[in-house]
C-alpha cells in the first residue's frame, strides 16, 4: 500500500479552470486534468522565477518531490497543447 499524500502549500488559485482548443466542443475532446500541486509547481517555477530547491521548501516538500510534480505537470501540458487535449484544473 503507498504512502498517503501529505498536505502540500498551495497558494494558486486559477481565475478559470478549463483551457481548451477552439471550435472543438468539450464533449468532443480527451480530458488532461492538472492537479493542484502540478499546477503551483509550474507557478513557482516558470512564473515567479523560483530554483526548484526554493519552490519545493515553499511548497514543503523535498526538492527530488518537486522535481517528479514538475515533470508530471510538463507532460500533461505539452500533451494536451500537441494533441489538443482539454486541460482541466482539479480544485479541491
């Protein structure tokens, strides 16, 4: 049985939550969701500039941690942008 996931810092909060190709309807596309934790990741990191040692003791998680949400969170986007995939932004 896995560990349980420990609770994470978050402080984004996304004005929308859904991005999606245009012209498309939604019921017509394949669903990538972003957790909350990929999504602060990307933020700390490409948005406010942060190394991933700073980003991961903001977050509170160790920095090989930060490094696994970071890479998940590029492959879901650069998935969903080259196969256009609707991202959807889990909320919690």
């Amino acid at each position: 049985m896995p560990r349980p996931k420990l609770k994470r810092l978050l402080t984004c909060s996304p004005s929308c939550y859904c991005f999606k190709p245009r012209g498309i309807p939604m019921r017509n596309l394949k669903e990538v969701i972003l957790e909350p934790d990929e999504l602060e990741a990307l933020k700390l990191h490409e948005v406010d500039s942060l190394s991933q040692k700073k980003a991961a003791k903001k977050m509170g998680v160790s920095q090989p941690t930060f490094h696994r949400i970071l890479a998940s969170a590029y492959k879901k986007s650069a998935t969903a942008l080259v196969k256009g995939h609707l991202i959807r932004l889990k909320i919690e």
